[in-house]
C-alpha cells in the first residue's frame, strides 16, 4: 500500500491523506489544568483568524494522540506548555533536532518525558520519520484544575500566534522547515 498511496522519504514513506495541508499546528495540553491549556489558547486564537491553505490545526491532550490527528503533512508544529524552571511566560522554541534530543528525565514508563514520547512515536510509525517537528513551548505559572490561563501565559498567546502565521505563510510559498 506504501508504494501507490506513499512518497519516498529518508526514512520510511509519507503517506499523503490530504494534499491540502502541509503543516499540521498541534495544540497540546489539557484547558481545564490553567497553564496546561496553553496549546488549546494558541488554536483557539489561531481558528478566527482564517487558516492558510496548507495549515491544518487540531487539540490533543498530550503527544502521544499526535497520531490521531496527522494525515500525512510534512511538517507538525506543537504548541504545549513547558517547565524548564524558567520565569512564567518565557517562550521556549525547539526545532526538529532539539526535540528529538531532549534528555530522558523521568524515571517511570507511567510519566514519560516529551522527547521520549516523540520518538516512540516515531519508532511506531514510520511514516512519521518524514515529517520535521517544530514546537513552541511556554513556560506555565501554574498547573491545577482552573480553567484559565494565567496572566503571564495569556500574554504568550499572541506572539505565538503572529510566528506560526508568518511561518505558515513561508511554508504555503514552499519554504520546507
């Protein structure tokens, strides 16, 4: 099936399911943990303002479900919330090879680290190994049941949200990153 539905790539096939959409902008987190809702804001913010063609947004709780939504774009971009210990509000930008390098730091198969998941993902799926993962992190003033941003955080929404349609704008043009 791989050789009539599927593109060559480096590393496995990618499967083309829709042609209209080359970036997928992935929302992660959970809008009922405060901060945690970071990722479904940026979408959220990002839906009114009119798609580009080739963008394609969808909310998912954590990376794992990324396979639930990806249908074959060449690029997902990841919006989620980040702790690195940083000041509430900072805005962490990872590209492709960052991601995919992110140290293992928990000790438990039931708390797996970011990084660890996306390569999973990617060892489950092969056809995943075309595609160039970006993701824009925040870092959270808190995470508990409250269903709202806090103020730091909601003010990382917007630029956020200005750099993936500039970025969405290069990549309707050709760009490949």
């Amino acid at each position: 099936m791989h050789l009539v539905f599927g593109a060559r790539c480096a590393g496995g096939f990618l499967n083309r399911f829709d042609l209209e959409s080359a970036v997928l902008v992935v929302g992660l987190g959970n809008p009922l943990m405060a901060d945690d809702g970071f990722g479904s804001a940026v979408i959220d913010a990002l839906r009114p303002l009119g798609l580009d063609r080739g963008l394609t947004v969808a909310v998912v709780p954590d990376v794992l479900h990324l396979w639930s939504v990806w249908r074959g774009q060449w690029a997902v971009w990841m919006v989620d919330a980040v702790a690195s210990g940083d000041v509430p509000g900072t805005i962490h930008r990872l590209e492709h090879d960052a991601l995919l390098g992110l140290p293992v730091r928990s000790g438990s198969a039931h708390h797996l680290d970011f990084g660890v998941c996306l390569r999973w993902l990617l060892h489950a799926n092969p056809d995943l190994s075309c595609v160039r993962f970006r993701m824009w992190g925040v870092e959270p003033a808190g995470v508990s049941i409250r269903p709202a941003l806090s103020p730091s955080v909601t003010a990382a929404v917007a630029p956020v949200v200005r750099e993936i349609q500039i970025l969405a704008a290069g990549a309707a043009l050709g760009a490949t990153s």
